[in-house]
C-alpha cells in the first residue's frame, strides 16, 4: 500500500461559521501539533469576531492565536475612542 504524502504547507480552507466549529478546530491542531494552523483559526475567528463589534471575544481569540499586535491595536483604539468621547475610564472599570 502506497502511502501519499501531503504537503505540510498546504491547508484547506475551511470556512467558519461558529464558536463550536472554531473550538473543535482549535482543539484538533491541538490534538496534532498544528500550532501555526491553531493560530491561523484563532486570528480569522478574532478578526470576524471584531467586524461584528464583538470586542471582547475577539480579544480572546487573538490572545489564543498570539496575536498581542492586535490585542495592542485594540486596546489603544478603545482607549483613544474613550478618551475623545469623555468616557471616564473609572466607571467602565467599575
């Protein structure tokens, strides 16, 4: 039996649609030593999180994924937007 080897670079494309699917994908590369795939899932989920003003769940997922670039872009424009709107930073703490 001939075995194909497949090309560690490549990866198919999967969309996705939900936190489950996301979490199962995560936990698969997990499972196989994907890191850099397991990232890949974490940043593109953050990233349609963040589109959908869900701030918070992105910043987890870009936390899994490593992605402390984003985490830091995200933080500063939340604290500039908070900062030209009068927002006081004690009541959003509190």
């Amino acid at each position: 039996m001939k075995v194909k080897c497949i090309n560690p670079k490549a990866i198919v494309r999967v969309p996705l649609e939900s936190q489950d699917q996301v979490d199962k994908l995560v936990d698969l590369c997990l499972d196989l030593h994907l890191e850099p795939q397991r990232s890949d899932i974490c940043r593109a989920w953050a990233r349609q999180l963040e589109q959908d003003n869900q701030t918070a769940s992105a910043l987890q997922y870009f936390e899994k994924g490593q992605s402390f670039a984003d985490i830091e872009r995200i933080c500063w424009n939340t604290l500039e937007r908070m900062l030209l709107t009068g927002i006081s930073i004690i009541r959003v703490l509190s």
